[in-house]
C-alpha cells in the first residue's frame, strides 16, 4: 500500500494548493505563502524571523503605534527576549505579558487578566497583540485581541510543529469552559503569521513527533506528496532543523490555507481539516487529555480510515497507507486496551460540534486527497472501527 516516495518533484503542488501556493522559496530562503481569508495575510516560514514580526506589525493598521502587547509562556522568556528587541529597536512600545503555558492558560480568568493588562497599558485601536507560544497562546491572545476594543490587530508567533501548522492559521479563536474545548471564541484573522523553526529546536522530542500527526493529516485529505516524504526518510521529518520538516511545515500551511479561503468561518468545506478529529476530542476527553492532540489525530484517522472502509469508500489500501504512514512517524495508531470503552467513546464523539440532530456526522476519505463531509455511519459501523483501533470490545 506504500506510495513510491518522489523527491524528484519537490514543489509539486496538490488539489487544493493553487498555483500561486507552489512552494518556492525567495531570495532571503523563506517561504511565503498567502491566506485569501476575508482580510488577507502572509504566513512566512524561515528560520530567525524576528525582524518579519516587526515587519507585520509595523504594516498591520495604527503599525502598533498604541503599543504592541507581547503575549507569551513563562518557558519561552528567552525566545519572546529576540522579538522585544527587535520590537523596541522599531521604536515601539512593547508590554511583556506572560501566561501560563499550555491549555490551562484558555480559561476566562486567565482572558481577563489579559484584559486587565491591556487596559494598563492603555493599548489603543492602534495597537497590537503579538502572540509568541503553542496553539493555546494563540487561540487565547487572539481572542483577547478580537475583543479588546472591538478588535486590535493581531500577530502570530507559533512556536509549536503544531500550532504553525494548525491553531495560528485559519483565524479561530477562543477560549474553554467547563463545558468543552473551544466553546467560546471567534473568528479573527491575524494581521501575519511567522513560523520561526528555531523555535522547534527548544521542543522536546514527543512534543515534535506529535505535531505531525496534523501534518500528516494534511497529506491524507489534500496533499499526497507530504506522506511520500514522511515516508521516503521518517528520521529525517522529526529533525527540527531539516530541510524536509521546513517543506513539510510548508505544504500543511498551504492546505490549510487554500481550505480557509474558500471556507473562512467554518460554514461548509473547511469541516475536511477535522479529519480524524472526531475520534480524536474523544480519545483526549477518555484519556483527561494525558494524549498530545497529534497523537489523538493519528489514531482517530486510522478510525475514520476504518469507517470509511467498511462503507465501502475506501480500499484497504488506503487504511493500510494510515498505518503505515503514521507509525513511521512514530505516532501511535491504537488506543491502547480497556482505556474508553465504546460506549463512553460514542457518548463523547455526540458532542462533536459537527454532530446534527444528534447523529455523528463524519469527514471521510473515498482515496487519499478525496474527502467527503457529512457522512453519517451507523452504530454497528462505528463499533467495528472502534474494536479494529481499540482492539479490545470493552
């Protein structure tokens, strides 16, 4: 089921990666790439691109003139120190603001501390937030800013393979309750996106390994050439500094952005990047979310591979490609024995916000690049997908 790698065709573009996305870099080595949202913005990828943050914020409306708000995690001062420089040195005012890190920084006390802050500083509609962190960083800064006098402009500094690749593009933001994930927000589009691979070089391991579980995700439902390279050389892809994991970082970044500008508020064809999320909430909800959300998105593909396939979408192949693809990777394609019974399992995934009338609606895949929304499985279906991930029936 392997598909024959083709490094001899490095800029091969996909179905839904327009021409004008082909990834060339410039003279400067850095990839640009744009995002036909609403307001329309530049998402750059490189390495050391502090100066290309100034860049945006400067370009962005008011050129942060009513000070610029640098929101960040404790742990990444000294990554945040290189920005404030380089924002100071433009002749700005710069606000240090630090949050907690990871998803315990999305709750409505932390938002409005960060209110409070803003208010201190007396940032203006000239102003601007600079979001340096992970996806939550992101999607809480970029709510803070979509409120914040009705909206300020906004900048992302993603700093996670997984926040470059998802939560800093597409405009969503928000905050969670003691309902759900996300069940608060907005959305808003930042004035730039800069994806500084230095920052990966400070992740841990798992941390990076677990980001490409939505990178990979990326060739499943559009771009095919990601999986060839993940699997022409697996090691390769999980170096921080490798020339692939930047082209890898690119190509997920040009899906995502052809899928938001044709669907920027989530009303129809952007439901194709939840691929395998709808397993995936309920493996992080079972699991008190101990699993990272790229490992989440890995197994709950193979589960969608699994459905499609016994509603005779998809061949056998295909759902053999998703083990084999991920696993190279190193990222798990089971859930292991006797964590979430189905029934648990089933009960979470009807709280998936693309459920209507109750029913489980799905995104799947008929082959690889060609996905299908709203698809509607039955019990017996899904059971039998759960046990193939599972393997286990408790």
């Amino acid at each position: 089921p392997r598909r024959r790698p083709t490094p001899a065709d490095p800029t091969g573009s996909s179905a839904l990666e327009p021409s004008s996305q082909r990834l060339r870099p410039g003279a400067d080595g850095r990839l640009r790439l744009r995002v036909n949202a609403a307001r329309p913005y530049e998402v750059v990828v490189g390495h050391d691109l502090a100066a290309e943050a100034v860049h945006a914020v400067i370009e962005a409306p008011g050129g942060g003139a009513g000070g610029v708000a640098l929101v960040h995690a404790r742990e990444l001062v000294e990554f945040a120190d290189r920005y404030e420089e380089g924002l100071r040195d433009a002749g700005l005012r710069v606000e240090r603001i630090l949050v907690p890190g990871g998803e315990r920084s999305k709750t409505s006390a932390v938002l409005e501390t960060l209110w409070e802050r803003l208010g201190r500083m007396r940032m203006g509609r000239d102003g601007c937030v600079v979001a340096v962190g992970g996806g939550a960083t992101t999607d809480l800064a970029g709510f803070a800013a979509a409120t914040w006098l009705r909206g300020v402009a906004l900048v992302h500094v993603p700093t996670t393979l997984l926040a470059m690749v998802d939560a800093a593009v597409g405009g969503k933001t928000g905050i969670d309750t003691p309902m759900g994930k996300n069940l608060v927000g907005a959305f808003y589009s930042p004035r730039g996106v800069v994806c500084d691979l230095m920052a990966l070089g400070t992740l841990p391991a798992d941390e990076l390994r677990a980001g490409l579980g939505e990178v990979i995700k990326c060739g499943f439902i559009a771009d095919p050439v990601i999986l060839d390279r993940v699997l022409a050389d697996p090691a390769d892809v999980v170096r921080w500094d490798s020339p692939a994991l930047t082209e890898l970082v690119a190509r997920s970044v040009a899906v995502k952005a052809a899928v938001v500008g044709e669907d920027p508020v989530e009303s129809g064809s952007r439901e194709i990047l939840n691929y395998g999320h709808t397993y995936a909430h309920a493996v992080e909800t079972a699991t008190g979310y101990r699993w990272r959300h790229g490992e989440a998105v890995a197994v709950g593909c193979v589960f969608a591979a699994e459905v499609a396939h016994r509603l005779g979408r998809a061949n056998a192949d295909v759902t053999a490609l998703h083990r084999e693809a991920f696993a190279a990777a190193g990222l798990p394609i089971a859930f292991p024995e006797g964590v979430g019974r189905f029934e648990e399992m089933a009960g979470i995934m009807r709280s998936d916000k693309k459920v209507r009338a109750g029913r489980i609606r799905m995104v799947l895949l008929d082959d690889v690049a060609r996905p299908v929304r709203g698809v509607i499985p039955g019990a017996a279906v899904l059971r039998g997908a759960h046990d193939a991930v599972a393997g286990s029936t408790v």
